[in-house]
C-alpha cells in the first residue's frame, strides 16, 4: 500500500524535469511513511511513497524486471499474487522480492497488456516498458484505489491523490462546472469527473496508454449482468459462503498485524468470522457514539467477544467530530460532503495509533447482494407510478408537512425523498433516491452566477453516461450496476481510503474479491433480489458458512440492517457542532465564495433546528463546498 506519483512527455521533445517528483512525493508522505523511491528516465518521471506491508525489507519501489527494461511503481495488493508467482517461476521468471509488486513486472513480460485481466486486487499502478516507450496507468476494477491523472499540452502526469498533482506548477485550477453540477446532486465527485477541469479520475477497470502515437484510453473490465448461472439457492448459499472464506483467507496476506473493522452489520462480522478462522485473535475496531440511535458497538462488543476477537470500541463524540472536521474536507482535495467520512477518519487514526497498518471491511456486501433500500424502493416506485396524478401530487404536499425527525434517516425523511423523487424515468427516479440539492431548487438555492455556471446541468449525468452499457437488462441489474459504478467507487471505497491512508492505515475489502463479485453478479434475479428482504440470500449463506459459536452471555442481538450515520441532527443542536457551523455558513463567508444564496442557506438551518425539515444532506453538501470554494481549507 502506497502512494504513487510521476508524469512523462512521451511523444514530445521535451524531457522531464526530476525536481518535479519530489514535491509530488512530499504531499504523499502519510500514504508511505516508511520509504520513498525515485526513477528517473529522458521522458518518464515514476515516484513512489511506500507503507510495508510485503516483504517489510527488500520491497522498495520502483521494482524492475531482470534488464530494467519494465519498472513498476505501485499502490494497492494483488491477492492471487502467490498463485501467479509460481506461474511465473514454473515458466523461468526470477524473482528477488517476495512482493505482489514483482508479479506486475514479470507478468505484464509474459503476456502483455492482457495481464491487467489475470489481476485479483485492489491497484492503482504506473508500468514503463522502455523496450516500446510505453506507459501504463491502470486502476483496479472496483475503484477501491484511486488515481488522477491530467494530460495537457502531451505531458502524462498522475498520482494517487490531487493534492501531489497540485503540486506541479502549471496545475491547471480551472474549476469544472459538470463536476459542481454532480456533487450537487450526489455529495460526492464521482468517475471520470474532478473539481478540476483539467484532471480527470481514471475509471475502474480502465488503463491508459501513452506511446509516441499519443495517449489511449482502454477498459480492461466491466460488469456483465446478461449472463446468468444455472444454479439454485442452497448451492448459490453454499458458493457464496465458500467464496467470501476464501477471499478473507488471501486478503489476510500481509507481513503486519491485520484486523478488521466491526459494526453490527452481516458483512463485517461474517468478514471477522472468516478471519477468526485463518488468524484466531484477530483484533477488531468499532466507532462508538453515546447517542444511543446512532451506537451500534453494543452489538459488535457482542460478536467480538463471539469470535474471542480483542476489541476496541473508539468512542466518537461530537467535539472529537469537530475536531477532525476541517481537516477531512482539506484531506479530501475536491468538495466530499458525508459527514460519516470523519468519524471513519477519526477511527483510522486510532487504528493507526494502535500500531495496526492493515484493517480488513465489509465495505462491498451492500451493492453486490442489493442491501440498499433504494434499489427496493425503486421496485415500490414502479407502483407507485400507477396512481393517478393528482393522487401523487397530493401525497407529495401531504409530505412535506410532516416533521423532519431526528433519528437515523428518519421514516418522514426516507417517505418525503421517495415521493419527491418521482419521474417517468426509473433511472431518473433511482437518481432522486440519493439527490441531495435538487435540481429544481437551485434557482432558490444558488447566486445568479452559480447558476450560471452550473444551472443548465442535469446532475443525473452521473447515471447517464452509463445508459448505453444496460439496455435490455432487468431493472435489478440496471440499478446494481450504476450503484456499482458510480456510488461505490465515487463516494465509499474513495473516502474511504482517503480516510485510512491520511492516517497510513491500508483497508482491504474482502466482499469486492474478484471471484465472489463475478459470482454474485452472475445470479438470476430471484436468488439475488428479495423484494421484502434486503440481502436475504447473503443472510442466509454466511449463516450457514460461519455457524454462531456457542457463548454464555446471552442469545445474539436481532439484526437491524442500518447504514453508518454520525449523530449530526442531534449535535446540530447544541455547541460544538451547531456553532461551527455557523461559523463555516456565515454570510461573509458565503458571499465571499459568491456560489449560495445567504439567504437561503440561513432557512436551511433554521428549518433543521425547528425540526421543520430534515436538510442534513444538503447542509453536508453546502459546508463542504463552502470549505472548498474558501481556500483556506483547500491544499
């Protein structure tokens, strides 16, 4: 796990500048705190930060083959690593580390750029092969390690974070208005797009190729839900527990202590069973909160103690939240609203304080066994849609009247965003699931400059540009797949690894292991969706393949299926939270950023603190733009 940075003018007459990729490097430093490499060719420039995790000794990067001919540098794991390492050696290839980085190089000699396929991990590389003038970026097909890259006037530059290509000096600033437009919608910036309109993120499952040809953009993988299995439930039970065993089994490949986080959710205690198995004692981490709506480390104390796991429970309260606060939104280099995203952070740095530099997730069970309730709701929307007119119109003003709530996504909150999200278009109703400023409002909501800007842009392109890969599909499979290329990679595995790396924390995601996800993906519609029960076939596999083990303190807690909130409705009430806040919303700041309505933004908190409305989401995607557009909290 690392961070990797660097650029090339392949193609051109100019030749790199090696004074560039030390700054780059310095921005890197929390993702590879224990080494740094440098090399340095006429028109390729590679850098790389390393945290060991592999060969703690011996596996500095970059990483040649035998000639120096293919050199690597590299962040993320390669899992089936051991198995194409005999491969390769059965086949004459030498190796001189024991890292899955050496396997790159060797690889990619023997078969080429097909080797991105025979990949089953998490990656984000650069590869030079100076026989051809030839570099490779490639990133992995999830999404869970992130790359930008930036191609002007020739020149390749690229990095693991925003921040090290800020660091060039001719960065182009230029704010992207599709990007604004997104995040509006969404909370998050995600593939292809930045904030910035020079710099791009490179998909999942895709590379680049620069060659004095010029740069080419190809997709190694992509998610095919047209062809099912034949197979029925007790056995898709059967292969779904054996998989996830063995994918926690590769992913325990480390030369460091590995542990795992731990909510009260299925996914992560069945990743905390697997791992029990392989690694008995294998520690576990939970975020604890004391509003007791939001705290679920009661339950996971409960199964810690199950599976005999040394436990921590990282109490969260609201001034360590306010603490981290503006640091997230400076660590994140582009506007990320999830407010969640700092807790997990806060987490990270325990863990790492801890002396722990690999965690394990459960991150990934939700869009491949259809645990979000939107995509539910969008099976309810197809009814819904049956009612007259006038009778959903009424609904919807009926709606609005109801009080916000303060829970965790409160039953007003989720009925007012079902019955708001209406439209003809399934896809577009599946957008307004997760629209967080919509569309409609921006008038009310943004200055005349803003609107300018951003106001002709539909944020659903986020969706849109994905329309032409699922006609014909099952609307299950539609939906499954724009959560798993957009939501997945934009908003979860890129904050979270941006939350694990800031504290040099590596977080591995067993459920996005390539056999499991190739499997699920290729199950018919009735074994993987429930139209009552969400994922009630991996509810019922990790049942029967991670058996509870017999204790004496009780039976086990009912499982609630809930996703991860921070008790933001109930700390916007009181100091420290509120007051910041308001601090971050003033109106000098806000017309100092020239994008909100005062205004606006002043209604906005007063009808969240009357209990009016429920405007959390959209706050969290106020403050984080605010922050952003600031510039004193932008790098």
């Amino acid at each position: 796990m690392c961070g990797i940075a660097g650029y090339a003018t392949i193609g051109t007459d100019r030749p790199v500048d090696p004074a560039h990729v030390e700054p780059m490097l310095n921005r890197l430093a929390h993702r590879g705190p224990d080494d740094r490499g440098v090399a340095i060719f006429p028109q390729v420039a590679l850098g790389n930060a390393r945290l060991s995790i592999l060969d703690l000794e011996g596996g500095r990067q970059p990483i040649a083959n035998a000639d120096g001919t293919t050199i690597v540098v590299y962040n993320g794991e390669i899992y089936n690593s051991p198995e194409l390492r005999r491969e390769l050696e059965a086949k004459g290839r030498r190796f001189r580390t024991r890292t899955d980085t050496e396997v790159l190089v060797h690889l990619y000699d023997e078969v080429g750029i097909d080797f991105l396929n025979r990949l089953n991990g998490m990656f984000a590389f650069a590869l030079y092969d100076r026989r051809r003038d030839r570099l490779i970026l490639a990133r992995d097909r999830f999404g869970v390690k992130p790359l930008f890259y930036a191609y002007q006037n020739g020149r390749l530059s690229f990095a693991s974070e925003l921040k090290a290509l800020r660091a060039l000096p001719d960065f182009d600033t230029r704010l992207d208005p599709e990007a604004l437009a997104v995040f509006l919608g969404l909370l998050y910036i995600p593939d292809p797009w930045t904030v910035y309109a020079g710099t791009r993120k490179l998909r999942p499952g895709h590379y680049l190729e620069l060659t004095p040809a010029g740069l080419r953009e190809g997709e190694f993988f992509d998610f095919d839900f047209s062809s099912k299995l034949p197979i029925d439930r007790p056995e898709a039970e059967r292969q779904v527990g054996e998989l996830l065993r063995r994918a926690v089994g590769r992913q325990l490949l480390s030369d460091v202590p590995v542990g795992v986080l731990l909510s009260s959710g299925l996914d992560s205690r069945s990743v905390l069973a697997a791992a029990s198995e392989r690694n008995p004692g294998s520690a576990s981490f939970t975020i604890a909160f004391t509003e007791s709506a939001f705290d679920e480390s009661a339950e996971a104390v409960y199964w810690a103690r199950r599976y005999a796991s040394p436990h921590t429970r990282f109490l969260c309260d609201a001034a360590a939240f306010c603490d981290r606060l503006l640091t997230r939104q400076r660590q994140m280099d582009e506007p990320y609203g999830p407010w969640c995203n700092v807790a997990t952070a806060a987490l990270a740095a325990h863990i790492s304080e801890a002396g722990y530099k690999v965690v394990l997730s459960g991150e990934g069970g939700d869009e491949l066994f259809l645990g979000y309730p939107t995509i539910h709701a969008a099976n309810a929307a197809r009814w819904y849609r049956r009612l007259p007119a006038l009778a959903r119109t009424v609904a919807r003003a009926s709606a609005r009247r109801l009080p916000a709530g303060s829970s965790r996504l409160p039953v007003t909150f989720l009925l007012k965003s079902f019955l708001e999200a209406d439209h003809p278009d399934l896809i577009r109703t599946f957008f307004g699931f997760k629209e967080v400023l919509r569309h409609a409002l921006w008038p009310d909501m943004l200055t005349p400059e803003a609107l300018r800007l951003v106001g002709p842009i539909d944020p659903a392109i986020a969706f849109d540009q994905y329309r032409s890969r699922f006609g014909g599909w099952h609307f299950v499979d539609a939906l499954s797949y724009l959560d798993l290329k957009v939501f997945l990679p934009g908003s979860c595995l890129m904050g979270t690894d941006n939350a694990f790396m800031a504290a040099s924390v590596e977080c591995r995601v067993p459920m996005l292991d390539n056999d499991l996800a190739d499997f699920a993906t290729g199950l018919p519609i009735p074994l993987r969706f429930h139209p009552l029960r969400p994922k009630a076939l991996l509810r019922r596999a990790l049942k029967g393949a991670f058996p509870e083990p017999a204790a004496p303190d009780g039976s086990p807690p009912r499982y609630r299926k809930r996703g991860f909130e921070v008790p933001s409705p109930l700390w916007l009430q009181r100091p420290p939270f509120g007051p910041l806040l308001r601090r971050i919303l003033s109106s000098p700041r806000l017309a100092g950023t020239g994008f909100f309505r005062p205004e606006a933004i002043e209604r906005l908190i007063e009808d969240q603190l009357a209990g009016r409305q429920n405007n959390e989401r959209i706050l969290q995607a106020v403050s984080s733009l605010v922050l952003f557009l600031d510039g004193r909290y932008a790098v």
